[in-house]
C-alpha cells in the first residue's frame, strides 16, 4: 500500500515511541468519509528529534491527536517505552499519558480563556494527585519562571491578558511540569511572527536539552523541520512518502514529492538556479484519494504503474527510505541498494 510499510521502523531499546499502522478516518456527510491518516509508521528514538513535515491538510495533526488518544486511532498502534497505550483506560491510560505531552498550534485558544494561569499550567499536577497543594505551587511557580514569564505577575492572569508567543510560553510551561519524555509540538510557532517564531524555538531546544525530551516536531515549514530535527518524515495525503536523517534527506531527497517541496522553498541566493520540479495543484480530497501513489496526479515522474500499485515503503539508500516506484536516485534502485 502506498506510503505504508513499516521497513524504516528501528527495533532498538532507545526506540520511546512506536507509531505502526496508525489509520485515523473521520465520518463526513452521509456514507462518506475522510481518510485522514492511511497507516503510517513512525518511530521515536529517546532524545531524537524526529519531524514530520507536509502540506496544510495531509494529516499531521489527526496523527498527533490520535497518538495522544484524543481520541484514539481508527486503527493502529502506538507503543511508548514498549508500552501499548491503545485501549488503555483509567488509571494506567492516565500514568502512560503523562509520558506524553503535546503544545498546539494555537497558543491563545487552546488555552482555557476564564482560568488563572497558575492554575492552567498546575492541572495536569493537580490531576495526577500526588503532590501537595504546597508541592504543586513552588513546582507550577518555577515552571512558569522557566519559561520565560515572571510567576509573581503571570500567575494571577489570564491568557487574553498575553500575546501569542507569551501564551505559547505558558503552554510549554503547562507540558513540561509533568515532566513528560516525549512531547508532540503540533506547528507550535506557525501562528507567531518571525522574531517570536525563533525566540520559541530555542526555548523548545533549551527545554529538551535541559530535561532530555525526545520531540515529535509538525511542520508545514521545512526551514523549521531542518533547522531542528535529527530525522525527518514526509507525509502527504495521510500517507508516509519518504523517511530519513535530516541532512540525507534535505541533500538528497529520493521521493518526487520530498523533491518538489524542497525545490518550492524560496531561494535565499536570488543568483542562484532555481531547480527543477516545482509543486503544482491542490492536495487532493481525503474522502477520494487517488488510486495506487496518492501523490500520481501532482508527480512529474509519475508513470502507468502508479495508478495501479501502491508503493510500499522501502531502504533505497542504507538508512534512507522512500515509498516510490521510481525514486529519484542515479541509475536504477538495485545499483544503490541491493
Ligand atoms: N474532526 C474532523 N472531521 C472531519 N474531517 C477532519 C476532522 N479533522 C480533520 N479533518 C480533515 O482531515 C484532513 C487532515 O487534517 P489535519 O490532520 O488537520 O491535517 P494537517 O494537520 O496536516 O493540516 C483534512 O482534510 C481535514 O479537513
Ligand atoms: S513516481 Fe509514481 S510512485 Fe513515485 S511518487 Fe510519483 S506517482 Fe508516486
Ligand atoms: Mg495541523
């Protein structure tokens, strides 16, 4: 099946999270439905920042989500620490999540607007229960002094009272006093401008270094993905396109579609040629997605074959994976890898 297949995942003891055969279908009008995730595997060694980058739409956050078990996957599993967290309820559901932690896209609304924000980032301690009223203030306090805020004026406000980059600050604060092992940062800097853009970067980069977090990192900005991750998926159209270490991919992208988004970054050096495949059209609806390669009708490479067959994930250079039946690379596939 196209963009599946689970031949990139690592079967190592540093592996934290395990994402294999993640399907996530939502129900739309009447019969239909929207495929927004079609089996994907992914996985997360500890500390490794892995991100996952494709256009508006191609179903990065249902991915999150759905890791996140808000709500659970149509289908599929997700392992953290080797522990299966599909189906789980109550109280182990509960102690797996706080392994988990997730900062939003939008920082002013995914903060409750009538709450304190002492109280915003000490929710998750005050549901788990296990320490004081005392305990549970000096921790939310120095968090939120972490952060970047001052605790003795922020703790009594509320969100609407911070602008976006300082609400962002205080969802940070809000994941990390849980003192998670593995956070998903849903674009947590694209609704920011620029300069606060970069000032929320090195504060996820302090904090992960600081408290050994491996991140999950979504982007539609691959001058984000590339300026921090250490291994990067494509995804497009619900699917996986291609798998590899950040510079590999970056310097020689193997899927056409990998190709054509890299290509469709503006080019710092105005002298400098501009490459080849540029790309065209619209992302096509998840409720029909194209048969065989979903990424046939926008592939300058594409051929009869890709309608028919859907590729399946494979190892076109050592370490280096791609789900295409004609991948860019010079000469055929079996001169790279055998
Ligand atoms: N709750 C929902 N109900 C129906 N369709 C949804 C829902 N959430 C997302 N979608 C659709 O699923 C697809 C993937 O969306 P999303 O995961 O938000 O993508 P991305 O985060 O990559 O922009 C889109 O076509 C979107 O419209
Ligand atoms: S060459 Fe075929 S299989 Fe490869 S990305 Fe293009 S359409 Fe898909
Ligand atoms: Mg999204």
């Amino acid at each position: 099946m196209a963009g599946s297949g689970t031949a990139h995942l690592r079967a190592d003891d540093d592996v934290i999270l395990g994402v294999r055969n993640l399907t996530v279908e939502y129900r739309g009008k009447g019969d239909e439905r929207v495929y927004a995730v079609s089996d994907i595997s992914f996985d997360a060694r500890r500390g490794e920042t892995v991100g996952l980058v494709g256009e508006s739409g191609c179903g990065k956050s249902s991915a999150a989500k759905s890791i996140m078990q808000l709500p659970p996957p149509t289908s599929g599993s997700v392992q953290v620490d080797g522990v299966e967290i599909v189906g789980l309820r109550g109280s182990e559901m509960r102690r797996q999540r706080s392994k988990l932690q997730m900062i939003f896209q939008d920082p002013i609304s995914s903060l409750n607007p009538l709450r304190r924000v002492e109280d915003i980032v000490a929710e998750g301690l005050r549901i788990q229960g296990d320490l004081s009223k005392a305990e549970i203030i000096t921790r939310t306090r120095a968090m939120i002094e972490r952060v970047g805020l001052d605790p003795e004026t922020a703790s009594d406000r509320r969100p609407h009272e911070f602008s976006g980059g300082q609400c962002q600050r205080i969802s940070i604060a809000r994941a990390m006093v849980l003192d998670p092992e593995l956070v998903i940062c849903d674009e947590p800097v694209s609704a920011l401008d620029v300069l606060v853009q970069a000032q929320i970067i090195n504060l996820l980069k302090e904090m992960k270094q600081r408290y050994q977090l491996t991140l999950v990192f979504i982007a539609h900005d691959l001058a984000v993905v590339k300026n921090l991750s250490d291994r990067v998926v494509v995804m497009y159209l619900g699917k996986v396109c291609e798998v590899a270490a950040t510079e590999e991919l970056f310097s020689s992208p193997v899927h056409p579609y990998t190709r054509a988004l890299i290509d469709s970054v503006p080019e710092p050096d105005p002298t400098a040629v501009v490459s080849q495949a540029q790309l065209e059209g619209d992302l096509p609806s998840p409720m029909n997605p194209p048969s065989g390669c979903r990424f046939r009708t926008r592939c300058p490479s594409a051929q009869e074959r890709c309608a028919l067959e859907e590729p399946e994930i494979r190892e076109i250079r050592p370490g280096h994976f791609a789900a295409c039946h004609f991948p860019l690379v010079d000469g055929p596939v079996d001169k790279v890898l055998v």
